[in-house]
C-alpha cells in the first residue's frame, strides 16, 4: 500500500495563519518605529521595545505579575468580542455590531449591579442577553428585509451608547461624569476571584472571567466545527438559497447567528465592568474600541477561536505597552498610533495567506513543468 503523501508545513492553514499574523505584527512595529525615528530618533528605540516588553519593563518579578494581571483583566472582553466577530463572519455575516452589543452589554451588567442590586452572575445574564438582544435586531432586519448587518450595526452602536448612557445616568456619582464604585455599592456583583488574584501580586481585578472566556472560546470552536448546528450555521452563511433548499431555516439560522454574537460581545463586556477595574462614563461621545479591536484580534487569530485567544491577548499587550513610552519625547497619542497600525494590518492576514498560496501554486507548476521537461 502506498504511503500517505506529507501535506508540506507551509500548506497547513494554521502555520499559515501564524505566519500571516507574525508578519502583520512585524510590519506593524517596523512602522511604528519609523514614526517614533520621524518624531525624535534619541528615544525610538527605548519607546518600541518598551511598548514590546509592557509589564517586563519592570524589574521586579511582583510588579510584572501584577500588571500581566491587568493586561489579562483587558484581554478576556476582547477576546469575548473577537469571538463575537469570528462567529458571525464564519457564517457569512459581518458583525461591526459587537460594539453596540458590548456597550448594550456594559449598560444591563451595571444597571442590574448598582441599581437593581443583583449578583454578579445574574448581571452576566443580563449582560448577555442585552447583546444578544441587540444582535437579533440587526439579524432580523437582514433576514426579512435584507438590510445589510454593516449598515445596522453602525446605526444600533449609536443608538445603543447613547441609550445606555441615560440609562446608567441614574447610578452616576454625583462629583464625576462616572457610575459609582461598584465594589462599594454593591460587592456581590463583582465577579469572584477564587484565588486567581493571588497569583498575580493579589491583583484584585483577576477574575474567574479570564479562564471562563477560554473556555467559552473552546465552547465556540466545538460548535462551529463539530456539530451539526455549526455546519448548518456555515452552510446558511455559504449560500442561504441553497440551505433553504436543503430544509434548512436560513432565517432563523440568521438571527440565531446574530444573537449568539451579540450575547458574546454583551457578557464580553460584564467580564470587564464587573471586575471593577473601570467604571463607566455617562459623558462619553464615542462607543468604546474594544468592539472594534475585536475585529482586528478575530483577524489576527486567522478567524479561528483558538488562535483569537492568543491575538486578544498580544493585541491587548501592545496597547498596555503604549503606556510606557517616555512621554516627555513623544506626544500621548503615539502609543495609540503605533497599536492602530499594528490593528490595522491585522486585517490583511487573509490577504497574506491568499499570497501565500499562490506563490506556492507558482512554485509547485514551475516544479511539475520542470519534471516534464526531462
């Protein structure tokens, strides 16, 4: 019996999405750092490897525990949001949403805390079906009325920060444009710890949410790829009138899509605001970025939610990292500069992998042509 021919490394799809992402990443800071040499060539150097390094810029092992916690403290929402991004796009749907839905999320998780006075896994309940609730919008209006998820999505995430902001507005702190503390209004909505923050120098804001939003990412990976709602999920995404035509409900799969998104990106947003480490401001004019960073981080990870756990945290890595950059050299918004750069190359790992496997497709003819020509 013949053997088994070897699939060649640089065919399988995950070395070719790592690939992809090292090069985004790669280009990223090379940009990055002709911009810090641009501004002031003295401190260019010192600034991106201080961006690279985050927490091990300190040299004490209990400080680097202490902020790798808050780094990971930002990194489960994210996560929460790329799987929101990814789960939608797999079945052919673009949720630019998640950010309306992480908001619509924030604004249930806070009101049930400080104004109703639940526990915090009855808040995470809220939260999620607050963004599940949003995205089951945007899905039926793409269902029955094909209006497009990207049009409605950008509409609702308006809609939704200025609703949740006069809806919070009720448990705002009376001397700040920020609700009130949680953990001294109402301490059993904070998610427990479970010891977790003792691992990081008693990091408080180290949650159960962290190791709960992998697993919710393995959860999401079994049910894309190992069952039969998955495959009739990406089978309606593929093409609806044939699912249709094959007995499947493409509506219903539509909205379900959307709904199982948008509860993602919503309880991504309990794990950040029920931890305590931030508040929310009723006065903001802008829908929080982690929605959008999703975006990026579901690209990066090459649209798989197992390779979406190591690109939230990189991503969150290199924005945390910002925070080093000697300020007295270059201006606040050059740390942002540098992580929107590397965000926005992440959209282009699909692109790099189409070019690839074309390159390979070349190689591979020349080689065959070659054979034929002895």
């Amino acid at each position: 019996m013949a053997a088994k021919k070897r699939t060649p490394i640089l065919r399988i799809p995950a070395v070719q999405t790592l690939l992809a992402s090292l090069v985004c990443i790669l280009l990223g800071l090379v940009v990055g750092y002709i911009a810090l040499l641009l501004i002031n060539p003295a401190g260019a150097w010192e600034a991106i490897t201080d961006i690279v390094k985050n927490f091990w810029t300190y040299s004490n092992s209990r400080a680097q525990m202490k902020y790798l916690g808050n780094t990971l403290v930002k990194a489960a929402p994210l996560l929460m949001c790329s799987l929101s991004v990814l789960f939608a796009y797999k079945v052919g749907l673009f949720n630019i949403g998640a950010a309306g839905q992480y908001v619509a999320g924030a604004g249930a998780g806070l009101y049930c805390a400080l104004a109703l006075g639940l526990p915090w896994w009855v808040c995470m309940i809220a939260a999620a079906l607050a963004g599940a609730l949003l995205g089951c919008l945007s899905g039926m209006l793409k269902a029955y009325r094909n209006v497009n998820e990207v049009i409605s999505g950008i509409m609702l995430n308006w809609i939704a920060l200025y609703t949740i902001n006069s809806l919070l507005n009720v448990v705002k702190d009376t001397a700040s444009p920020y609700t009130v503390v949680l953990s001294k209004t109402n301490p059993s909505a904070v998610i427990p710890s479970m010891g977790l923050g003792a691992l990081f120098t008693n990091n408080k804001y180290v949650t159960i949410a962290i190791p709960l939003a992998i697993i919710i990412a393995v959860a999401i990976w079994v049910l894309l790829e190992k069952t039969k709602l998955g495959y009739e999920l990406k089978a309606t995404g593929l093409n609806r009138n044939a699912a249709r035509y094959c007995g499947m409900r493409e509506k219903y799969n539509t909205i379900l899509t959307m709904g199982i998104a948008g509860a993602l990106a919503g309880l991504g947003a309990a794990m950040f605001f029920l931890s305590g480490f931030e508040e929310w401001s009723v006065t903001q004019s802008s829908v929080p970025a982690m929605g959008f960073n999703g975006i990026a981080a579901a690209f990066l990870g090459g649209l798989n939610p197992i390779g979406a756990i190591f690109s939230s945290f990189f991503i969150q890595h290199i924005t945390n990292g910002g925070a080093y950059v000697d300020m007295k050299m270059y201006s606040s918004q050059i740390s942002d500069f540098i992580s929107s750069v590397i965000i926005y190359l992440c959209g282009f790992v699909l692109f790099f992998k189409y070019c690839l496997n074309r390159w390979l497709n070349h190689r591979d003819e020349a080689a065959l042509r070659k054979e034929g020509d002895k």
